[in-house]
C-alpha cells in the first residue's frame, strides 16, 4: 500500500455487452429451493419481488450459446486497444481475470487450459513471445487485482504496457434452484494501462486483503439446493446474509486505509466505482465510508448499472467505467485526471480497492 510519483494509468477502456436480454419475468417458471432442501413456500411473483427490492436488479444479461468467456474478453480488449491506440505486439502483460473459465452451454466442465489469457492473446493474433498471458483467480475483485499486479509490475521496471481483462458467464454455473442465482449475469471489461510520470494520473494507492478464517466458504460452488437434482454437479452458491454483514464490517475500513494512503483530500473525491454485487449492499458501503469521514454522501457518487446489467463478476468494475466514460449511464460522468476509488469484494473473501487520478 503505497503512494507513487511513477504509476500505472489507464490509457483505453471496453466491454462487451452479451446478446441476450434476461427480465425478472424469465424466473416466473423457476421451482426455488432454499437451503435446508425443501421448497420455498412463497409465490414466483413475492420471491422475484422481493430479489427486485434487495438488489435493484430489473434485469441482467447473458452470453448467447456459441459465445464463450475467452470470446467476450477479446472483443472487450478489442474496444480497450483501440481506444488506446496502442500496437498490442507491445504488451508486456495480458492479464484475465475469471473464475470459471470456458464453458459450453449445459457443460459441467471449466476449461481453463489453456489460460483464457492465452486465448484472448491468440484471438487478438498478438505474436510477440514477451507479451506474457496469465489468469488471475480472486473471486469478484480479479480484475481490480489485475490492475493492481499491473502496476506492480510496472513499478518493478519490468512492463510498461498491460492489458487487464475481466470476463464472467456466471449464467453456465448458476443453481436452477436458486433465488440467488437471479443475482448473477455474464460480460466482460478490459481496461489498457502504462507506466506513466504524469502527476496528474495513475495509482496513488492501492490495498487487498483476504479473510479465509472463517470466512473462506461464505462463496464456494456447491450442489444444488434441489436434492433431486443431480448432486455431483455443483453451482456457485454464496450465503447471501453473511456476505451483507462481512462486506458492510471490512470494506468501508479497507476503502479508508486505501484512501488515507493517497494523501488525498476526500473532498476531491469525485467518484466510487465498487463492484456491482448488490445495489443495497453498494450503497450501504458507499455510505458508510464517508461516514468514516463525517460526511453524508451523495448518490452521484456511485455510478451504477446493476439494474440492467446485473452481477456480471470480475467484469462489473470495468464495464461499469467503461459506459459511465461513454455517456451510457445517465447523470454520470468520468473525466481525465478524475480523483476516483475503486473497491470490490468477493469470494476468498477478498477484498481489495485502488485509489486513482483517471
């Protein structure tokens, strides 16, 4: 956790924006199982209700069926490199973040070999030997610690370039069972970034921290919560309360220490892009954090797009400033030399957040 006069900006942005649009109304014909095995004693319409009235979540979106995870996270750093306007043969650093890897509709497999990096280098056509490719696996935070690997690297003096890539299908790994599994969605983000001396961009600071006793199995894959499912498959499964209390106890102090590591004045402070998980939750976080300040905060201060987009992963941070960067979320805006705060939180647990003038 440190402050820098050389650092690591970001110099393009995309994402990729899945096909297939999924409503609330899709779920109607679901048949949702709780925990202990049995089924739910509510209506589809109270438990969609409600869902609606915790996460904010109208709607999410989802690969179509001959699109892969690896797919989503070339044409996303396609977008990233053209805007940068870099020659991509002068990467040092491909870096993708993911939790499952490939998955064919229906499959039960994740292919992770080779390394999705691998591939979106192959689908780029990148042929430079010394743009080395590797996947990073951190829960929800992934892409954020790619960023902040990036820059490391960078301060060691072994990169100057680097494409940081997240991309999820989460719809492929989801219980049918599931109320939560209404939360999650698919897409991917990319973001190129290089070694720079401009003082008035790049990373100022920078914090993970992982909780595993006991906290490592509150986001763990299990078998479906319908016992006649078949149980040797198994599905992302997280304990939604538990989830709500931890994030609302250690990411408002991290997103601090973060900051206060800046040397910045949370007055500046322009923008908090946190990871969509839950737009109650978020905002619970959000709020809290500038308490810590003695400060109410104002809702313009955290971009959102979890309404229609849904919990999409590694991917929501960097999709999230893409559109917000092209005017695609209304009343927001990001503009260069923006002083801004970047924080995730998920499975390990792991937390993590950047402070950064964009």
């Amino acid at each position: 956790m440190n402050s820098y006069s050389h650092r690591a900006r970001i110099i393009g942005t995309g994402h990729y924006m899945p096909g297939r649009r999924v409503p609330n109304e899709e779920f109607l014909s679901w048949e949702f199982y709780g925990p202990d095995g049995q089924k739910l004693d509510k209506t589809n319409e109270e438990i969609i209700q409600k869902f609606y009235e915790i996460t904010n979540i109208r709607e999410r979106r989802f690969a179509e069926d001959h699109v892969l995870t690896s797919d989503m996270a070339a044409e996303a750093a396609r977008m990233a490199l053209e805007e940068s306007g870099l020659d991509p043969e002068q990467l040092d650093y491909i870096l993708v973040a993911s939790n499952y890897g490939d998955i064919e509709p229906g499959a039960q497999f994740n292919d992770l070999m080779p390394s999705l990096a691998s591939r979106v280098k192959y689908k780029l056509g990148i042929k430079n030997p010394e743009a080395v490719a590797f996947d990073l696996l951190f829960g929800c935070p992934g892409w954020l610690e790619g960023v902040i690997q990036a820059h490391i690297q960078m301060k060691a003096g072994v990169s100057r370039y680097a494409l940081v890539i997240g991309a999820e299908t989460l719809s492929r790994v989801r219980d049918p069972h599931s109320r939560d599994s209404m939360i999650f969605a698919d897409g991917a983000g990319a973001v190129v970034m290089e070694l720079t001396d401009n003082p008035h961009q790049g990373i100022l600071s920078h914090i993970s921290h992982t909780y595993a006793y006991p906290e490592a199995e509150l986001l763990c894959n299990k078998p479906s919560l319908n016992k006649a499912h078949d149980q040797r498959n198994k599905y992302i499964y997280m304990q939604g309360h538990k989830i709500y209390e931890f994030a609302l106890t250690k990411v408002p102090t991290a997103m601090r220490a973060c900051f206060d590591a800046s040397g910045e004045d949370i007055k500046d402070l322009k923008k908090v892009f946190i990871h969509q998980a839950n737009e109650k939750m978020d905002w619970a976080i959000v709020k809290r954090f500038f308490r810590l300040y003695g400060i109410n905060a104002s809702k313009d201060v955290m971009p959102a797009n979890i309404e229609f987009m849904g919990n999409s992963s590694v991917a929501t941070i960097p999709t999230l400033m893409d559109q917000v960067r092209k005017g695609k979320i209304a009343g927001q805006e990001l503009r260069r030399g923006d002083l801004i705060l970047l924080a995730s939180v998920g499975a390990g647990m792991n937390i993590n957040a950047v402070t950064m003038r964009f």
